[in-house]
C-alpha cells in the first residue's frame, strides 16, 4: 500500500513539472474542486478542454475521467470512485461543463499521496480509444468547503478554480516496483495497475515502462559521448 502511495506522489509530481514546463503539446483542462465536509463528498467541474491535440479521425468524441486513487482507500462505494463526462465532439477545444460529485471519506482525503487523476481519452465509431493525456491534483490540496459558512466569512465556502495541463506518465521508480511486483499475490498492485491501464486505455504499463527505461539508457550514453567528444 505504501508503494501504491508513492506512486500516485510521483504523479503529483509530474503535475508539477507540467505546470512549471512553458510547453503544453497534450493540451489543458480548466476545472473548479472543492470537497464538501457535511456531505463527504468531492465535487470536481470541467468546463473545457483546451488546445487538445487532434485525432486522426473526423468522427471522434472526447471525454474526461475521473478517478480517486489509490481506489483501496475510497471503497465505500467502488462504483462511484471513477466515472466520465458525456461524450463531446472533438475539437482542439472542446466543452464539457460537467461535475461529478463523488463520495470520499475525510480520513482518506487528508491520506499523504491519495490523488485525484483526470484522463482525456478519444473514442472513434468503432469504439476505440485513444488516450490524450492526465491531470493529477492531490486529495489535501482541495479546498474544505462548509455549507454551514457565515455569508459574511464565505472564504470556507469557495472551490479553487485551476487550469491544469495534461501530461503522460513520465518515469517513476515506485511504479516500476509495483509492475515488477504485478502477479505475485499483491492484490492491491494488481488492482492499482489494473486501474492505471483501463483509465488511461493503455494495454499495458510494462511496455511504457520499457520504453521509459530504453529511452533513459539511451539519453545517458549519448550524454556519456558527448562528455567524452568535449574532453580535450
């Protein structure tokens, strides 16, 4: 579980470098969080997708996911942890207006690491989809809000309005344990992995880790050329 955790704090952090990157090829999503003390619930809005980038097909539809991880955490209704926008007609910006309001303990928001990850997808006629990219915010970082709230303290009672951009999965030294540790008896690394493929319409997280690991191999020994070119 505690690897599970370290995951999903990779992947806040990789929303942090997106944010800080001056380019954003995969696009961006503007949304309004907030969680409701008295209800328990979380309340996430997409308004829009901006600047998507295109499918190879004209006759596409868009759509957002939403899921709260990791979901071992949020199992008071596992139904409910992750769910979609409707289908929107793909554009490089495309309107959702959309809000989900999703149950989630208190004890679990305030959990180091839980996370609540966003994923645009295309799906075409045929039914395939095509994953566009993720956004991640972490479950502390969003605004308690009170329904019990003064009218004239309304600082409890509003939710954070943010534009995230969206980015692949990036290396990440906790999720390559966790794959190594797919299949062995572990039924929460099977589940999180299991989870992570079907949100972001990915056969299968090895391959990505693979490549990640190849390319990495292959940046280091172009760096150790050049180094030793540049010696004199």
């Amino acid at each position: 579980r505690e690897l599970v955790l370290r995951c999903c704090a990779d992947l806040a952090e990789q929303q942090a470098k997106a944010v800080g990157s001056p380019e954003h090829k995969y696009g961006e999503l503007t949304l309004s969080v907030g969680y409701i003390k008295e209800t328990g619930n979380v309340e996430v809005t997409v308004f829009q997708g901006r600047n998507l980038p295109k499918c190879d097909t004209k006759f596409s539809n868009s759509y957002i996911k939403l899921v709260l991880l990791p979901e071992c955490y949020f199992q008071n209704d596992s139904r409910r942890s992750r769910t979609q926008t409707l289908s929107c007609r793909q554009a490089s910006n495309s309107t959702f207006n959309h809000e989900f309001v999703l149950p989630a303990p208190q004890e679990s928001m305030e959990m180091k690491g839980a996370i609540a990850m966003l994923v645009a997808c295309n799906r075409d006629v045929m039914g395939k989809e095509d994953f566009i990219g993720m956004c991640v915010i972490l479950c502390s970082d969003f605004p308690r809000i009170s329904n019990k709230s003064s009218l004239l303290d309304d600082s409890s009672s509003k939710r954070r309005n943010v534009t995230l951009p969206l980015f692949h999965i990036g290396e990440s030294k906790a999720l390559q344990e966790l794959t190594a540790r797919q299949g062995l008896a572990d039924s929460e690394a099977d589940d999180f992995l299991s989870t992570l493929n079907k949100a972001c319409c990915m056969r299968s997280l090895n391959t990505m880790l693979s490549s990640l690991s190849l390319t990495s191999i292959l940046n280091s020994a172009v760096q150790g050329a050049k180094s030793m070119i540049s010696v004199p």
